[in-house]
C-alpha cells in the first residue's frame, strides 16, 4: 500500500500565518473569559526546546474526515482542549483524511494555516479508498465513514512515520495538561484498561477479537484516549492477523471476519489485545479489574499462561473525557480543569478567571478518574473507592508536574487560542459553544 504523505509545514502558509489576524472584538461580551486575555503567548516548539527529553517521537493521531459532525467535534472539543493541555513537545498532531475528498483537502488546506498560531504542527496524509468496497458495508447499519475508519485503524502505521502512535477521536476532550508521566513509564507505553464485561457489546467485540487474534479480549480498552501504541505494534498485529486467517490482505481478513456475523467491532481493542498477549513487555498495564477477585477475573476473562498479575491492575487516570458519553451541561468539567491547570502557577490570572475559579480553590480533580458517566467508565468505585489517599496523592503529583510545566511556559495555557480555533471552524460555517 502506497502512502500518501503531505505535510503542511510550508514556508508560504508559514507566512500566511504569520500575517492571519485575530478579531479580538468577534468575542461576545457575554463571554467574559474570552475577554479577559490580551495576546497570544508564543508558543515553543519542537525545535527549540526540549523538556520531554527522550527522542521518542509520536504523532496525535486522529482518523477523521470532513463531516459536517465530526467537524463540530474536531474543532470544538478535541481542538480547544489540544490547545490548551497538549504540547507540541510531546508530538505533533497527524489527520489522516480522505484521499479522494475534496472537502477533506480542502478542510486541511484551511486547517494548516493556523498551526503557528496554535503552537501545534500538523501533519495530513490521506488515505484512499480501499480496493475492495465491502470493506465500507461490513458493520450493516453504520455508515460508509464510519466502516471506513473501524478498517483504517489496521493499516494506521501506514499513515503515520513516527514510532508512536498517540491515538485519540474527535469527541476526546483534554481535561488536563498532558506530562511524559502520562505516557510512559520507563521506556514503556502506559495502557489503561477496565472490566466493562457487564455490556453486552464487550462481548461482541471479544469475538471479533478471538477470530482476528485468536485470543479473547483481556479488558476494555476503549476506555481512554490517547491509546498511546507503537506503530510496529499495529504492522505486527496485521501480521499475525494475515497468518492467523490464512489471508493475504488485511482487507480480506476484515471483510469476511466482520461479515461472519452481526458484528459490533473494536479495533483499538482487537489491536491492545494483541499487545498484551505478543508484546505485554512493552508496555505498561493500568486494568481496571472492578471489584473482582484477581483470580476469579484472571479464570473469567485471560488465557491460561496470559494471567494479569497485580503490578497490572494499578490505578491510573485519565487526561481526557469522552465527551460524547460525558454529560457536563454547564461545561463545569471545563471550568475545574482549567482553574486546576493554573492554580499556583506563575500565570496572571486575570480578574475574571480568578473569580471563576474561586469555587474550585479547594476542589479535588476527581474527574480525572473517569471518562463517561452517560455508560459508567470511571474508577471512583473501584479504584478509588472511598476517595482513598493514594488518589489524592496521584492526583497532587500529577498537578505537581503540570505546574513546572506551566512554569516553564510548555503549557501556557492561553485561552486566546480558542479564537484562532474558532476562526478556522468559521470556514466551515462552525460555531462552537462558549468553553468555560
Ligand atoms: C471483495 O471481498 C469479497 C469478500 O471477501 C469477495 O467475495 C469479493 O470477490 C471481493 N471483491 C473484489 C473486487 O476483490
Ligand atoms: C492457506 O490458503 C492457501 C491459498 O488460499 C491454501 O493453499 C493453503 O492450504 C491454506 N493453508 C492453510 C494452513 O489453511
Ligand atoms: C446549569 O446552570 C444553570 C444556571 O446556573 C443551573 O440552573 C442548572 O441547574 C445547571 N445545570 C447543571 C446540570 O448543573
């Protein structure tokens, strides 16, 4: 399969960002946070700074294309929150598109041109059609696009060039700024898994997984965003996939895999799965295993051989929310998050911010701890039940780093940047409801 690489750092549109003008008047006064903050920090890139140390790289990485939903979703939660809590540092932000949309290219044409402005680099690459068009109709009564994007999961490494893979969705809405912490541990992958096996479409998803792999699904995986991945594991599991069905193209094996039957799938389950039975070594393991004996999770749900121990089923939490799954009206979650990004750090809070985060000077981010509350996925009850000691001190670590970082200037924390997001989504006639 051919790439198709296209990447947007140009000098030209570098220009043009340069030259893009922010209408701070656009702003209604009803907003009074919006108001509040003068200018736009410059942000430091990749280039010049280096305070995740490692060499690693990663690509946030999101399968998207130019719906009209997706849009709202992209632009409104994943962007606004990514400019806020996610660092160039870490890794840029990849798109994988559409190759044979005109609207996608032309969303990425418009999109490039405010990645200065956001302090993030984006990368597009675009991905065609697959060959074979059952491929779009295998989950019967799910659109073409979202066929399409289940497939693509298993060809990703294709599209991506950076030895990790920081997967997340449009809908993924950072709660906090993101610190290396969160990622690894060590020189491996954090994975954060839970015992959903309650839901009937854990079920399905696990046969899907036991054809594919040929192993039962050890955990929930789409629990989390980002499922941080190194790409080689995706081309190894497509690998072993190939071999495990006797098929020469993953495309064959996913068509008549996904055709079998009425099923429901999950491919970053299909694929963590494979992780933890082929390559458990690389990467760090957070199951959530509920209030269930070790021993009896390990007979119920693992492969004889495959066991979870008790260094797997340590508690970890979450840097983003789901946010179609997350029931938060009042955008409260938003409010807390950002008041605890800046609490005691050196950022001049402006009147209005200070005001809005009175409330909060004592809260405890507990949110962190979950990632819906439309279906239950959280850890509150699990583990920490009872709003333990070890949370609260997980927690004040975390917020311990995040405010180095901010200090430092990784993480500026500049709401002024929702307008550079605002303004790109008005190419698309998109209007984002206020944030905080
Ligand atoms: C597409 O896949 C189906 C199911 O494997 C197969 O029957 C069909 O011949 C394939 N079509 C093409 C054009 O390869
Ligand atoms: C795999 O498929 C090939 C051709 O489709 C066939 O010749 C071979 O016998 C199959 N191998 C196994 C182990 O089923
Ligand atoms: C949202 O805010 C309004 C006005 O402050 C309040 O009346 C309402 O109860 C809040 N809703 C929720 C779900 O918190």
């Amino acid at each position: 399969m051919k790439t198709f690489k296209f990447f947007a750092v140009m000098a030209i549109l570098g220009t043009a960002a340069y030259l893009f003008h922010i209408h701070s008047t656009n702003c209604g006064k009803t907003d009074p946070v919006h108001q509040s903050v003068s200018k736009i920090q410059p942000t430091t890139s990749r280039k010049t700074g280096h305070h995740f140390k490692d060499g690693l790289d990663m690509t946030l990485t999101v399968r998207m294309s130019s719906n009209a939903k997706l849009l709202k979703l992209f632009y409104c939660t994943m962007l606004r929150s990514l400019t806020l809590y996610w660092s160039g540092h870490l890794g840029n932000l990849g798109l994988i598109l559409d190759k044979e949309s005109k609207d996608d290219h032309k969303f990425a044409e418009n999109l490039q041109k405010y990645q200065k402005k956001l302090g993030i680099d984006i990368s597009f690459t675009y991905e065609p059609l697959p060959e074979n068009k059952s491929v779009l109709t295998v989950v019967k009564r799910r659109p073409h696009g979202y066929n399409r994007q289940l497939y693509s999961s298993f060809i990703m490494d294709e599209f991506i060039s950076t030895p990790i893979v920081a997967w997340t969705d449009t809908d993924g809405k950072f709660t906090t700024p993101v610190t290396r912490d969160n990622i690894f541990k060590g020189n491996k992958l954090r994975v954060k898994g839970m015992n959903t096996f309650q839901y009937h479409y854990i079920h399905r998803w696990s046969r899907f997984t036991e054809k594919m792999i040929g192993k039962h699904m050890p955990s929930d995986f789409m629990t989390y965003f980002p499922v941080y991945i190194w790409r080689d594991t995706i081309t190894h599991c497509r690998n072993y996939i190939l071999k495990h069905l006797n098929v020469s193209t993953i495309e064959e094996a996913y068509i008549r895999v996904g055709s079998t039957d009425s099923f429901q799938m999950s491919p970053v389950n299909t694929i963590m799965s494979y992780a933890y039975y082929f390559e458990k070594e690389r990467y760090d393991w957070h199951i959530d295993i509920g209030n269930v004996e070790l021993q009896k999770y390990n007979k119920l749900y693992l492969t004889p051989g495959h066991e979870l121990t008790s260094l797997d089923i340590t508690p970890d939490f979450h840097v983003t929310l789901h946010e179609k799954y997350y029931k938060d009206a009042n955008n409260t979650v938003n409010r807390q998050a950002y008041c605890a990004a800046v609490k005691n750090t050196v950022l001049k809070m402006e009147h209005n911010i200070k005001q809005m985060c009175e409330p909060f000077k004592t809260h405890v981010m507990w949110v962190l701890f979950e990632f819906c509350n439309k279906v239950r996925q959280e850890h509150l009850t699990t583990w920490c039940k009872n709003k333990n000691k070890h949370c609260i001190s997980m927690l004040k670590e975390h917020y311990d780093k995040t405010r180095q970082l901010v200090n430092k200037g990784v993480y500026n924390l500049d709401l002024k940047k929702f307008k550079v997001v605002e303004e790109a989504a008005n190419f698309h006639k998109i209007k984002c409801q206020p944030f905080l």
